[in-house]
C-alpha cells in the first residue's frame, strides 16, 4: 500500500490555534471581571443608602470576612500602611468619622483586549463625600469642601501623584504588576455628573461641588483560585491630601490629616470606642506626641 503524505500546510491546519487563543482570551477576561467584581463588593456596603459614622452600621467587617481569604492568608495596603483587614476597616472609620460616603464608581474597563485595560488587577474609579458631621472640630458648612481654583483639577491630579510617590513600596509587596497601578483624577465632566446624578438621585439640589468632593482611588487585587476571594489588596487614595486642601480646612485640622502619627491615633481611639464628636484636633496632635501615655490610659497599648 502506497505510503501517503499530508501537505505541510494540512498539518499546521489541524492545530487549532483560534480557538486556544479564545479560549485564552475568555479566561483572562473572565479573572478580569471576577477580580472587578471583588473591587465593587467591597465598596457595596456604601451604595445601599446607609449613613452613619459607625463602621458596624455599614457590616463592612461582615462584608471583608466574605471578601477576603481568611486569617493570614489576607494581606493589604492602604496609602502605604500594610497590614491585614484592619488597616482597610480603619482607613474607613476615620472618613465616616466625619463624612458620607454617597457615591461609588468603579471605572469599567471591559474592552475589546485586555492590553487596553493594562492589567486585569488593577482597577481604578473615585468615591464621592458628603461633609456631614464635625470632624475633629472641623464643622460642616454648605462650602466646607471647596477646593481653591487653582487647586481642581490639576492639583487634585498632582496631589494623586504625590500620594502614589510617597508610597512607591508598596510594588514590592504585592509583586508584578502593582506598580502599574496609577492614580486616575475625575475630570470636570465626571464630577460635574456625579453631582447631577447625586441631585437626581437623592432629590437634593443643594449637593454641590462645594458640598462634595470627588475623590479618586485605584486598586490592585489578587485572588485565591477557585474560591473567589482576595488574598491582597491595595488601595490608593489621595482623599486626606485633597480634605487638607479645601479653602475651610482649619488649620489644626489640616495638621492632623498630614500627620501620619496623628492619624493613627485618631484610629486607634475609634476603635477603642471613642466616640469621633469628641476627638477634636488638638487632643489628637496632643496625642499624637504622647502616643504611650495616652494608649496607656486608655488600656489599648
């Protein structure tokens, strides 16, 4: 029987290399959205009209034991601080100590290629606060969060980037990947229709920009496969750089948002308890720089 023989170009024709490639791009863009996903869930707890300072108010621990894999497994950074859940619940704590969260938007990045969305980790979008309670004595007003001129948007954006500078180690935490993560500054158009969606929504005409402020965040995750729950995360945002920069800051106030110490304590005695109306300013830099005497006292150290 007469051998036969399959032209070279039959051969390579059998490979299915279409499909592979789509199946390939499915997957990816399936991680993509799963990871997505994760990011919004852990915003969710601010998009169902819950007010409040309290963090239980919100079940946000409930919603990060969901979120998160379990004990040390979780790791996370925010602003450059490391550490576990705790790091993320009192980032939280000290914003609602004196504003509402009252708008959440996560940037979709669902694209034709992944190469355009840069990196399927890596999500970014902005949050919008409401100057609701007095905040280290800082009391609301119908223009307590207007930004100066000068300052929106160009040095929102900057102020972004400085934030980002300042904790370039974090890229060494997380692994390959994180230091593309960037910050992303809401343009005039975006902030303008956040507060037209805001007054649509809440039939409040008065939120204004002088009333709000747009701030950015961006995010990157890692996850445990086949469980759907996140093993790190990273979160970035310039939010206490642009509250110390609003024309009505006072000035104690705006010492403390700049004060890493300062902020620390104002977290430790939340979560000792304390209740945010009566933590003014100056007892917080007091505080700050007796770190031990007051812990102490408190029976917290």
């Amino acid at each position: 029987m007469p051998r036969s023989f399959a032209r070279p170009g039959a051969l390579l024709s059998a490979f299915p290399v279409t499909r592979f490639s789509t199946l390939d791009h499915t997957a990816q863009r399936r991680t993509h959205d799963v990871l997505r996903q994760s990011v919004e869930r852990l915003w969710s707890p601010f998009t169902v009209g819950r007010r409040g300072a309290d963090l239980k108010v919100y079940r946000f621990h409930e919603n990060l034991a969901e979120l998160c894999a379990p004990g040390n497994t979780f790791t996370c950074q925010v602003n450059g601080a490391p550490g576990g859940k705790r790091v993320l619940e009192d980032f939280f704590a000290t914003l609602l100590s004196g504003f509402d969260i009252v708008q959440v938007n996560v940037e979709n990045a669902r694209s034709n290629s992944l190469a355009e969305a840069r990196d399927m980790r890596n999500h970014r979008g902005f949050y919008v606060l409401a100057h609701t309670r007095p905040f280290l004595g800082w009391t609301p007003t119908p223009t307590s969060l207007r930004l100066p001129a000068s300052c929106a948007p160009v040095s929102a954006n900057d102020a972004a980037m400085a934030a980002q500078a300042g904790s370039c180690g974090e890229a060494a935490y997380g692994g390959e990947g994180e230091a593309a993560a960037e910050h992303f500054c809401p343009t005039p158009v975006q902030m303008e229709t956040a507060t037209v969606e805001l007054a649509s929504a809440d039939g409040s005409p008065s939120l204004t920009s002088s009333t709000t402020l747009v701030v950015p965040f961006t995010t990157y995750v890692e996850g445990v496969m086949g469980s759907g729950r996140l093993s790190h995360l990273v979160l970035r945002s310039p939010v206490m750089e642009l509250l110390s920069s609003c024309e009505e800051c006072p000035t104690p106030v705006r010492q403390c948002l700049q004060s890493k110490e300062a902020l620390k304590m104002f977290a430790t005695l939340r979560r000792a308890g304390v209740k945010p109306e009566i933590i003014t300013s100056k007892t917080l830099l007091s505080a700050s720089k007796q770190n031990e005497v007051w812990t102490a006292a408190l029976g917290i150290l």
